[in-house]
C-alpha cells in the first residue's frame, strides 16, 4: 500500500485566515507602493547560479549553504532564488533599464533556501522587496526607509517594531574600519569560534553578528565605525538622519549593524520586533552602491529592503474573511437555467454571488447560511411567472418578493459599498437594462 503524498519539509499549503492574512500583506504592499511611486517589477524564479554567487559572496551561508542549486539538461548551472536583489539588478543590467536610472521597482514572490524551518521561517516563503537603483542621494535611502515605515503602518504592526540604523560608510571609511577590526579579533583569536576563525580572513564584519557566547565579549568590545568614518560619510548618514526625522520616522542608532560584504556602503536598517521570538527582524536593507560592479556592470548606486511576508502576515490582525454576499437557491430544473443567468448578471454587476451545484432547498438553504452571505435569492417556477424572485435576508429573516428587472440594482444599493466592486452600481443599470439575461428570463417565463 503506497504512503500518502506529503508536504516537502519547509513548503506550506495555505487556506482560510492563513491565505487571508497573506493577501492582506502582500495588498497592503501594493496600495503603498503605488503612492511612492514604485513600478512593478518581475524576475525570474531562476537564474544562472553566477548571479548569486558573485552577488551574495562565495562565503556567505546563503551561498555555501542555503542555495537550491542545480544542473538543469543542458548543463548550465540554475539556482532558485535565494533573494530579489541580485536577480532585479542582473535584469538593470541586461534589459538596458539603466535609461530609467533613478528607477523605483517593487516585486513580491517565493524565496528558496534550504535551511532549518522554524517559526515564520520556510525553505520556500514569500518577500516583498524595494528597490531604488541609480541614485547616491540620502533622499533615496530616506524614501526607502519611509516606504517601509508606512507599509508597517497601514498593516497596523507599527507600535510593536523598531527601526534600528547605522552607517557602514563609504569604501575608505570601510576599509580602515576593518582594518581595526581584523587587528582586534587576530589579537584573541583563541577565544573565537570555528564559525568566526572562518570568517575572519574573508568577512569579518560578520563576526559581529554571532550569536556564539564565546564571540559576544569579543566582539562587544570591537571598534566602533564612528571612529573611522570620513567626514563624506559622517554626511551621508547625518542627511539620511536629519531625512528621517522630517518625515516622522522613528529611529534607534545600532553601531553594532553590520552587512558583511564589500559592497554594502552607507546605510544599513532592520526592522525588529520581540514578538516572534529571537528571529525578530521583519524588514531589512540596505545601501549596496557596489552590488552592480561586482556583477560586472558600470558603479551604479542603489538601496533596497525586504521584508517575509509570512513573518509581517503573523503580526498583522486577521483580517475579515472573504465572503459571498448572495446565495442563489433555485427550486426545480427551470429554475436552475435561471438562476444560473441571474448569478452571472449579479457577477458582473461586481456583487460576489455563487450557488451549491446541487441539493434540496433544505441543503442549498444550509449551505447559503453556512457560506456567510447576507442574502439569499430564492428562485422557483411561481417566481419567475410572476417576473420576479424572493429575496431573503439571512440576518433578520426577512423575505420579500423583488422584480427581476430590478434585482442588481435593489442588490447594488443595498450591499455596503466595500461589500462589493466599486463598478457594481454602474453596472447594475446593465444588468438591469432590457438587454439583459434576467429580463430575458421574465420575459421567457
């Protein structure tokens, strides 16, 4: 006896209050992206595996670790996509979009990597990703930073999540600074990690972000970026600063923040929250001015962030559930044809209409009130004799007898204005016209 089909390991199935509270995040994204001006933008799920290994640095876990890397039959080498950012920038480069420099995209989408699953964590989720690409401007990081602002605010998670800031400087501040910091953690070597020795040849500007007990003395103890930063870059950040506090946003300065590759320059951000547990950033970016040379295009300046809309989906309320708001229950074969012609007219009328394929009107009835709909059309041959149907309110108990030609209208007026499409009142005189099926029902009947 074959084993029943499961999940693969770190893959999800959503339905109900899980679908729901991802479409409102991901809706939420869309309503704000529209008024900063960011254009949608589509990539590739794939890529050459290139694209990521120069992007991301060979020694980065994503990379060394995480990737879903493979030959596909011609034998090129294909990675699923372990981030936006590298895909987005390798299309600046090969689709010629550097004549729309300074360009704001925005793109939502699945993300692999393989790693261990935990909460609001899987090998296959979903980020929301912004991106300003072409412009060295502080303004573009405080664009950037008020966007995300936003978006947390329409999804009402604001109040509980933390803007933590720093700079990493521009290339001389950064070289210096890891200079010192080199020299600081070859001087206690000893005491480090394995995970840390690791880095310290290739990246140690990661060597701040451990978690291991044995590097946290160390590493709190490190130099601190202030004490190298140019006077360029000093500028930088204080505009960045000085841009956030005009626009209302709320900051904390976190001089421990670091992204470890070369090409991150200037700002870097997080977005924490304590209310999912140690894992506690839900949106995260950066300024990466060097990301496109090491793709192999001309220096092009650039910032962005992402955010796991699994993570944003638990902290957000639930949503109120989708629902129809008219349950069609028609009595015999007749009325069946009919019925079926008044739900595409109600449809089309932008009011959410559906009917049970099947059943006694005791069923169809159940299944009208089990569905959430506010009303219920009862359609029956007597009914449609007389050009007209009975209309029942599933709240009150109310019924009354509507005429057919007047049922969308009735319907469009009646249904709240967020309960259905804005075009529903407009399309009401349509579905109510001569011309249209449920005239035609009436007038056949």
């Amino acid at each position: 006896m074959s084993s029943k089909v499961q999940a693969i390991r770190g893959t999800q199935d959503m339905l109900g209050e899980q679908a729901e509270r991802f479409q409102a995040v991901v809706a939420a994204f869309g309503r704000v992206r529209r008024l900063y001006g960011f254009q949608r933008v589509e990539v590739p799920v794939i890529e050459a595996t290139a694209v990521f290994a120069r992007s991301l640095g060979e020694t980065t876990d994503v990379v060394s670790k995480e990737m879903y890397s493979f030959e596909d039959r011609g034998g090129e080498p294909i990675t699923l996509r372990p981030e936006f950012t590298a895909g987005i920038c390798r299309a600046f480069l090969s689709e010629g979009w550097q004549q729309h420099a300074p360009l704001k995209v925005a793109a939502h989408g699945p993300i692999f990597r393989y790693e261990r699953p935990q909460k609001g964590r899987f090998r296959q989720f979903h980020q929301l990703d912004a991106e300003i690409i072409g412009s060295d401007a502080p303004a573009a990081d405080v664009e950037l930073l008020s966007f995300a602002d936003q978006l947390l605010r329409e999804l009402g998670v604001a109040d509980g999540v933390t803007l933590q800031l720093n700079t990493l400087g521009d290339p001389e501040t950064r070289e210096a600074w890891r200079a010192a910091l080199v020299e600081h953690f070859q001087a206690q070597r000893e005491a480090l990690s394995e995970e840390s020795l690791a880095r310290l040849d290739k990246n140690p500007l990661r060597i701040l972000d451990s978690k291991d007990a044995r590097d946290r003395i160390i590493a709190d103890s490190a130099p601190a970026i202030d004490d190298y930063l140019s006077e360029a870059a000093a500028n930088f950040f204080a505009s960045v600063t000085a841009g956030l506090d005009a626009a209302g946003v709320a900051w904390t300065r976190n001089p421990r923040l670091v992204r470890g590759l070369d090409y991150y320059r200037h700002t870097a951000f997080e977005f924490v929250t304590d209310r999912l547990g140690a894992q506690g950033t839900v949106l995260a970016g950066g300024r990466y001015d060097g990301l496109i040379e090491a793709l192999g295009g001309p220096h092009t300046p650039a910032v962005g962030w992402a955010a796991g809309i699994e993570r944003l989906a638990m902290l957000i309320e639930r949503p109120e559930a989708e629902r129809i708001e008219v349950a069609l229950v028609p009595l015999g074969t007749a009325a069946e044809a009919a019925a079926l012609r008044i739900l595409a007219d109600l449809r089309r009328s932008g009011i959410a209409s559906d009917m049970a394929f099947r059943g006694n009107m005791k069923k169809r009835m159940q299944r009208a009130d089990s569905s959430g709909a506010r009303y219920a059309i009862i359609v029956g041959d007597d009914e449609l004799a007389r050009g007209e149907v009975a209309l029942k309110d599933l709240t009150s108990g109310k019924q009354e007898a509507v005429a057919l030609d007047g049922l969308a209208r009735r319907l469009a007026a009646t249904i709240p204005r967020g309960g259905h499409s804005e075009l529903a009142a407009g399309l009401a005189d349509h579905a109510a016209s001569p011309s249209s099926s449920t005239d035609r029902v009436a007038k056949a009947s």
